[in-house]
C-alpha cells in the first residue's frame, strides 16, 4: 500500500505542478491564467490522462486515510506529525475539489476555469472558507513533499541537511500559498465574478 500510495502520489503531484504554475498567471490577470489553462488543457484535458488522474486521486485517497489510520498512534517527530497530518487534509481536499469540479463541469455545465475557483474566494462571506481552503491546500501539498523529502533524502545539498532542505520545502509552500492568494484575488482587490459563474454564490 505505502508503494502504490507513493506512485499515485507522484502522478498526482506532476499534475498540481502544472495546476500551481497555472494559478501564478493569475498574478498576470485572469486573462492569462485563462490563456495559459487552454494551452495546458490538451496534456491533462483528455480521455487517457483524466482517467489515470482520477483513477490515481482515489487511489490516493483510500491509501492515504488507511495509512493515517495506521500510522496516526505511531507519529512522534514534528515530521512524522506533518507526514500524516497534512496527508488527511489532502484526501479531504481532494474529495471536496473533485465533487465539486466534476459537479460544474457535468451538472451546471460550466467551463471550470479561473472563474470557477475564484468565484468562493472573491466573494464575501465565502472567501472566509475559500482563502484557508486553497491556501491551506498548498502549504499541505508541500508540507507533505516535506515530510517525505525529510524521511527519504540522507545527503547534504549545498551544504543543507536534509532536515533544513525539507523546512526549506515547507517555507516555500506558505510563501507561495500567499503569493497565489494574492493573485487570486486581484493583489488583493478583488475580481468581478462573470454573470454564469455566479450561480456557485448563490446569485
């Protein structure tokens, strides 16, 4: 399980690689974080690639919670801790995002881009839940990267322990955490929500 948990792990992380690279053109304007999704799109937007996403997003998540359950007593190092800790409120994550991507794109019929996410976070009282939720979510991926990064590395790089190399994995998670709010949000200003996609606030 720890083996299959760790492969599903990797295809989902080239995907939020290029799902992250996607949100920082947000800091450019939703016009280029709309252009840059649509190029993207063709190398994860298809039959084969969404099915072994999908297939590896549930693998991960059944894994993961089996391994939480397994391991959750047994955690006692602040990286241990982490490890399983920001791995449950990833397959939380993932099973609220997924719920709710495929319930736009195949319920409401909408085109789940920039607008769809920013929809909860431009808008008040949503954006109370929707800021931590996403950022959150990107301090978790990397804090988990972390945990692993710390439990597998046994060399210096750079003259960096493993130990400062995985906090160093960390602080760049919370800093782009906060650098991809920021773009979200319009530096903070907020975006205008499209007519269509504020049927997810309610109006």
């Amino acid at each position: 399980m720890k083996k299959i948990h760790y492969i599903s792990g990797i295809i989902i992380s080239i995907f939020i690689g290029l799902h992250l690279f996607n949100h920082c053109y947000s800091l450019l304007g939703a016009e280029k974080h709309i252009a840059l999704m649509q190029r993207l799109r063709p190398i994860y937007r298809n039959v084969v690639a969404e099915t072994i996403l999908l297939l590896a997003v549930l693998v991960q998540i059944i894994s993961g919670l089996r391994l939480f359950k397994a391991r959750r007593t047994l955690a006692h190092t602040p990286f241990e801790k982490l490890h399983i800790w920001t791995g449950l409120y990833l397959a939380i994550f993932f099973v609220i995002h997924l719920a709710a991507v495929l319930s736009g794109r195949l319920w409401l019929h909408l085109d789940t881009n920039f607008y769809f996410g920013a929809a909860g976070i431009n808008s008040f009282p949503f954006n109370v839940f929707f800021i931590p939720y996403y950022g959150f979510a990107v301090i978790a991926f990397f804090g988990h990267l972390a945990a692993v990064h710390h439990q597998k590395m046994k060399h210096r790089f750079l003259g960096i322990t493993p130990k400062g190399q995985s906090k160093m994995m960390l602080l760049f998670g919370i800093c782009l955490s906060i650098l991809l709010i920021y773009g979200l949000t319009n530096h903070f200003k907020g975006f205008p929500i499209p007519p269509a996609y504020q049927v997810l606030i309610g109006k």
